[in-house]
C-alpha cells in the first residue's frame, strides 16, 4: 500500500493513503516546497481551480478559467497591461484593473483598498451551448446604481479592489470550466447499501441540466422559488444547482423546522417547487399548500410517494419530466442571468419576527469560494469532504456545494444520523483530505476521545499523557514560528498518527470550525493531539466565512484573517480596540428580500456591513471576537436563535412568571433562567413574598405557597410541574428542535433596576445576569 507521509508548515502530520477514497486521480508524490507558508511562485490570492484547461497548474492555477483569458494574465503579471476584455468590463468606472500582484500571501487587516465597482460590459463571453451540451453563464453584469438592494430579479455593484478583481463569474460557467477540465473525476458519493454510488462531474452536470428542464416544466419562473426540505444528498444538490441554472433562487429550508415554519419561507419566496426528501417532509408541505398560492408542485426526493395527489411526483418522474424540455429553453434562462444577480436565498433569524430571506449571488458564491480555495491551497482535482451539516446553513453551501466545484473536489454524503454516532463510520470509510465541523461535533470527538482515555491505564496512560504534553509545547511553538520540541517525532508515533487515523482525518491538511465560537478548552485538547483547529468567523450575510485560519497561520482563540480581498473595520473602538465588527467586500451579501429597512440597518449605502458583533484587530492583522451586540444565540451546533420570541411564549404559558432569560450561546442546547412574579419594596426591590397573581397562579395549581422561598425550599411539586408543563407547551411552537428549552431554574429573587439585572428602561441586561448566575448555568451542561 503507497502512502504518501508529509508535514506541513506546522509539522502536522498529514498522510495521504492512495487506497483510500478519491476523487478518480492519481495523488501527486510530495507537496511543493513552501516558502513563508505559501509556494515561491504564488500570488496572495492562490491557487484559483476552476480553469477549463486540462494541463493547468495546480498551485498557480488561472483565475477566471479560460484558457486565452488565462493567457492574458500571465502576460499582464509582467507588463501590468490588463487583458483588453478586462479593460472592456471597467470602461463604465473609467479605471483599470490589474491582476493582483504577487506576496508572500500574508493579507492584512484594515488596508485600504481603492474601491472599484463593475459596471455592465459589452459583449457577453459564451452565453450558449458550443457543440458539447456544455452550456456557460453570460459572464458580464447587468447595470447597478448600489450596492444594496431589496427586490429579487434587482443587480447590485460589486466592491472590487487590488485583491479582488477577479472577473466576475457565474455558477453556470464555473460548472462547465471544472466540468472540461476533470469530466470523469468523482463529484458525488452516497453509500446505496454497502456500495458507493458515485457521479464524475460529467454525470453531475448533466443531471443538475436535467433538473434544471425539469423545473421550468413545472412551471418555475425566473427567479421564483425552489425549496429544498431534507438531508444532504446528491438530489439536494443536484436541485439546488437546477435551480440555478433554471432561472430561480434557491431556497434551503431546515429539516427541523415545523409546517408553519415551512410556510413562511414558502410565502415569502415565492417558492413555486418544493423538493423534499421523503414522506415526514412532504406531510409537512401537504398541510399547508393551500395557504401558499405560488406553489405548482412537490417532488419527493427519497423513498416511494405515499401519498399519491395531483402535482405530486417523485424524483424519477421529476427527472423525466426533463427530456421533454429543449435545451434552447434551457440556455434562455441561462443567458438572462448575470454575476450581480441573485441566485439563492438563506433564510436567517434576527433578534425578534419572522426570519429574513438574505439574497446571495452568483457573484458572492463564486469570487469568495476562489478566494477561500486558493488561501487554504486545496489541490484541484484531488481533495475529499464529507457533507453531513444542514445545507440550508450558507457555511454547508461553500463547503460542500461551491467550494468542491472549484476545487474540482469529491463529495461524499454522510448519513442522515451522522450527528447522533455515524459520522465517524463515514470519515473512517471516507478519509476525507478537509474537514468542517461546528464546535458541537469538535466537542463530541473530544468526549469519545476523553472516554478511551480513561480506559487507558498503565503505561500506556503515561505515555499518552507525554505525548500529549509534547502534543500542546509543539503546536504552540509552531504556531507562534518555532520548532518542534525533543521527542516530536516519538509522540507523533505513539500518539498524533493513530489519533488521527483512528478519526478518519489521517489525510487532513485542514480541520476547520466555524458558524459558533469555539471553546478554548476544545481547541487546547487538540492541539495537545496535533491536530490544530482552524477557525473561521462570518455570517450568512458575508456569504460564510469572512476570516479564515490556516495551519501555517493561526492563533489561538482568533477567528482568524481576512478572506484575502476584503477588509474589516472596527467601528467605535474603545480603549482595548474593541467595537463592532464590519465587513466590506464581494462576498458582502445583496440585501434582506423585500426588506427595504433592514437591509439598510445592517448595509450601510457604500457597502459596508455591520456584524452586530464585538471584535477587536492585532497587530498581525488577525481577529478576535470578543462578544455580540445582537441578543442572538448561536448554540454550538451552529444555529441561530433568536431568544425573546421564545422568551416571551413562556411568559405567556406561565401567568405566575416574571422575567426569564434563554441561555445557550456556544452550547449543547438551550436552557432557562425564570423568576416568580413578587411583591416590591419601596425602592423597586423585589421581596420574597408573591404578587396577587404569581398567588392566584399558585391556588389555582393546589399549591398553598405565597412566597418564593415556599416554593424552592419545599420543592413544591405542583408549581414545578406547571412550569415544566408550560415550557412544553412553548417548545411545541418551536419551529426547530434546535430552538426547545431541554434545562431550566427557577430563582430565589426576581429581576429588578435595584438589583442590576434590569436597565432604567426594564430592558433584561443579559451579560449580567449571565455572570451572577455563571455556576446555575453550568450546572445546566453539567455531563
């Protein structure tokens, strides 16, 4: 069996067995040398794989994918005369772009980089089918007056500076590049069985052209909705790029999520096709259809269709509805899309209300995943990931739909319990050469990691506990520009390989975290194993990752640098640097979908977004976020609650309940601290003693408490059972699993301006609660 053994910058080991599964090539025998983290010929930007010739360069790869054009950049990196194409996109903004020059890759915070902005070109690149079914995207952009709008089929000015002035570049086109360059690699892998069903790019691209006639037949109008309701598959993401290609905007929805959820994203969206995976979900659409007049039909991607009704298929006919579709129809939708033109819609929560429909572009999807695939110097053709995250998260989006296709990467699909024990069956079969995971899934192979250790003893205990001190000394000192410390290579031996073979990531070069703060005892124990995680920071509305970390460049609880061609700002710093964190480039999002005021809250009118989150910039030009502004709750399985509608549906369940405050910000799961209704004295203070109501509540339950104390002391059965009753019933309105109360505490005294919990205007002041009562809510996640 060959393997390939190598140690990156940071002297992580890192092996690449040839047995294991790949994406159909032949690995290359060593890694380039490096020079100060990145190779002696290679820009900043790095290594951008989504050219359509065959012969290209890996490490250097062209930027926009097409051989002449290809060419041109070449030439222009020595005479700084950009390609006359290029010239033809900017002649409107009266200005020229160059292709970036080429650094030591080390991109900084906060440098000022001169704004440029696309207009619409002349004359279209491709457009058409050329002779192969291969059919490119009308690569010029339409004409825009702001960077900000609010209408689905609108078109917005893209941010483009020294660092990023990539042409602009459709999904279409960006298929059909990697599609030219590795037709019969793998693309897509599910486990049917015992046995791996693949698709080579070739047999991906046309299935999502498939899909893509398929939905116009059934009637999806340009830029109308498709929703997709399931686990990760190749269907989901063969309806997701059909979408695209067919003209609508491509809707994620949460397969937790309840009907009514569903509903709303449906409605808002203007959703005309909902694919689903199988008979739980379709029963969810069934149930409301009649209350969402865009939607013409469903197609049920998984499983026979029990329920047979009119407009109602399953994924075979769905796909056959597609022969009796013309192609010419096909590249009609194709040619009226552009870059700067809204392509999907990622459905977030905010503070308070219904969730807002964030519009992303081609554009945002293409130019930040050439970014990130060039930073993190994925090798075209050759890397390997596992999908198992909600792909209705934008992070799941560029990590496993519009990362792998410009990387030309494999995808293997997880299987739908992968969270609840099977992921590791997968990444032992898969051995994937990156992986992604929220904090939640870091700390879950942790705990499993943490239990073998009690099962060593002896010896072995020792040893281990060397190691993983040599583990910690030497990851430290590599990240900091060091060496490895005496007895590296022994403890890489005895510990570091067969940790890492035995999680499946023995072939990793990157294992990244993101979508929630991590903690720093998660990221400690893995440094203590060589395996440094890399964190990530972004949100939906910056397309995913807005910082990244990487294995030769990283800190320790830093989410990281810039995504080379954007830039953070820090507003209002105080006397630590600290104020809220802002972001500019062509990731920043278009706007919120029919949402004219809150996109204009949080994007400014010269395209600047703001976080709602508190950060601070060092020296080094990495970032460190240091709390939020926003109430919202990111647990750590990366998903966003807002807390006061769920706050104030307990409330309303529980009469006898003054004040509660939902917890659960980097945690398992939500929790809930409650307080009784009291009597106040003169100075606003609560007492022990329980208002009228809180008491009426109390009579009416069998309870004979008329105090707080009565109630805790007694451990008073009747008033306990009410509150947990009431809880359910909150939980019952949910609209994820993610977003139910599983702990809660009553306390001994209520919220009040004299006890610091509340401010002057009786708002709940979150950190300080959270503080006085920090051992009660650990007590919560207590195993």
């Amino acid at each position: 069996m060959s393997k390939n053994n190598n140690y990156g910058d940071n002297g992580a080991y890192i092996e690449r067995d040839k047995s294991k599964l790949t994406n159909g090539v032949k690995e290359e025998e060593s890694d380039p040398p490096l020079t100060n983290g990145h190779s002696d010929s290679q820009s900043q930007d790095g290594p951008v794989m989504n050219g359509i010739n065959g012969e290209g360069d890996e490490e250097n790869g062209a930027i926009d994918g097409h051989d002449k054009e290809k060419e041109e950049a070449k030439t222009n990196e020595q005479n700084t005369s950009p390609p006359e194409e290029e010239k033809k996109v900017v002649e409107e903004a009266k200005i020229t772009v160059q292709t970036p020059p080429v650094s030591s890759g080390e991109p900084t915070a906060g440098d000022n980089q001169p704004k440029v902005t696309y207009s619409a070109t002349s004359t279209p690149k491709t457009g058409g089918d050329p002779g192969d079914g291969l059919i490119y995207g009308m690569d010029e952009l339409a004409p825009a007056d702001s960077f900000r709008v609010w209408q689905r089929d609108a078109a917005v000015k893209l941010q483009v500076g020294e660092e990023a002035s990539e042409k602009p570049l459709t999904i279409m086109s960006a298929f059909v590049d990697v599609v030219k360059r590795i037709p019969n690699n793998t693309a897509l892998a599910t486990k049917e069985g015992e046995e791996w069903k693949t698709w080579s790019y070739r047999q991906y691209y046309d299935d999502v052209k498939r899909a893509a006639k398929s939905f116009i037949k059934l009637g999806l109008d340009s830029f109308g909705g498709v929703g997709i309701l399931g686990f990760n598959s190749p269907e989901w993401l063969i309806s997701n790029l059909g979408t695209i290609f067919a003209g609508g905007l491509a809707t994620g929805i949460y397969a937790t999520n309840s009907p009514e959820a569903c509903e709303y994203i449906i409605s808002n969206s203007k959703t005309n096709v909902v694919v689903v995976e199988n008979n739980v979900q379709l029963q969810k659409i069934l149930k409301i259809w009649d209350k969402v007049p865009h939607l013409k039909a469903v197609v049920q991607y998984k499983d026979e269709v029990a329920e047979r009704r009119p407009n109602v298929y399953s994924w075979q006919e769905f796909m056959d509805l597609g022969k009796e579709t013309a192609d010419s129809v096909l590249v009609e939708r194709i040619k009226a899309q552009r870059p700067n033109q809204c392509c999907t819609l990622i459905y977030t929560s905010g503070t308070t209300g219904n969730p807002k429909g964030v519009m992303l572009s081609h554009d945002n999807y293409t130019w930040l995943s050439r970014k990130i695939v060039g930073a993190t110097r994925l090798k075209f053709g050759q890397e390997v990931l596992v999908s198992y995250l909600p792909l209705s998260h934008v992070a799941a989006q560029i990590v496993d739909i519009y990362g792998p296709l410009i990387a030309g990467a494999a995808v293997y699909f997880a299987r739908p319990d992968a969270l609840k024990g099977t992921l590791r069956i997968t990444l032992n079969e898969v051995h994937p050469t990156v992986f992604f995971g929220v904090p939640r899934v870091w700390e879950k192979i942790q705990e499993g990691l943490k239990e073998l250790g009690k099962q060593t003893t002896g010896i072995k205990k020792k040893v281990a506990t060397w190691a993983k001190g040599v583990g910690y000394k030497g990851s430290m000192s590599l990240m900091n520009g060091g060496g490895t410390p005496f007895g590296w290579s022994l403890a890489n031996l005895l510990l570091f390989r067969k940790v890492r073979t035995g999680l499946g990531l023995d072939r990793c070069s990157v294992c990244s975290c993101g979508a929630a703060p991590v903690m720093k005892e998660t990221l400690d124990f893995f440094l203590g194993v060589n395996i440094p995680i890399m964190e990530t920071y972004g949100m939906s509305e910056s397309t995913g990752p807005h910082t990244i970390s990487v294995p030769w460049r990283y800190r320790l609880t830093s989410v990281g640098f810039n995504v080379p061609g954007t830039k953070t700002d820090i507003l209002n710093p105080d006397e630590d640097g600290c104020g809220e964190v802002c972001m500019r480039g062509r990731h920043v999002f278009m706007g919120y979908l029919d949402t004219e005021e809150k996109t204009c809250e949080a994007l400014d009118a010269d395209g600047l977004l703001h976080s709602g989150d508190i950060g601070k910039i060092d020296k080094d030009g990495f970032i460190y976020i240091t709390g939020r502004i926003k109430e919202l709750i990111i647990t750590a399985g990366g998903e966003n609650v807002a807390p006061v509608p769920i706050e104030d549906t307990v409330k309303e369940e529980l009469p006898g309940i003054s004040n509660v405050m939902l917890v659960g910000d980097k945690r398992k799961f939500l929790s809930m601290l409650l307080t009784m209704k009291v009597e106040v004295d003169d100075n606003g203070a609560p007492t022990d003693k329980l208002s009228k109501v809180a008491t009426d509540w109390c009579r009416s339950l069998g309870s004979s408490a008329s105090t707080v104390s009565d109630i805790l002391d007694n451990n008073d059965a009747k008033v306990l059972k009410a509150i947990q009753e009431g809880i359910d019933r909150a939980n019952a309105k949910s609209t994820s699993r993610a977003q139910k109360v599983q702990k809660w505490s009553l306390l001994a005294k209520d919220f009040s301006i004299p006890g610091g919990e509340l401010g002057p205007t009786l708002k709940l002041k979150r950190p300080v609660v959270s503080k006085m009562y920090k051992n009660t809510i650990d007590k919560f996640y207590e195993e």
